[in-house]
C-alpha cells in the first residue's frame, strides 16, 4: 500500500514520507492510500487519523 499527502487546495500527490519531515502540522494535510501498484483508491482523501484507521484495518485483515 502507498500513503500519498498533498497539502489542503493543491493538485499534485506526494509520496508520505513521513511525520517527521512534513513542515507543520498534519492537519494542514489531505491523505489518501492506494494498493502497491497505484491503479486503485483504497481510502480516499481525508484526515491522517481516518486514513491510518483504514490502513491498520486492512494490514489485520491480510495477516488473519
């Protein structure tokens, strides 16, 4: 899975490096996370504690 942030009012994508090297405060952003070949939204864009939720959702689910 691929976590991608752009700042609130941007267009382009990044790849989440981090919350150590984002400039301010997460809140500023949007996120979004896509399978490993980017060619599907598995969680659209919204706050990073909703699309944590998901992500930490979807890793239990592929250990079970």
């Amino acid at each position: 899975m691929v976590l991608q942030y752009r700042k609130k009012g941007k267009d382009n994508w990044k790849k989440y490096p981090g919350k150590d090297k984002i400039k301010g405060s997460i809140n500023k952003y949007e996120f979004r996370l896509l399978n490993e070949a980017k060619t599907k939204i598995l969680v659209d864009k919204g706050g990073y504690t909703k699309v944590m939720k998901r992500f930490k959702q979807i890793e239990f689910f592929k250990k079970r």
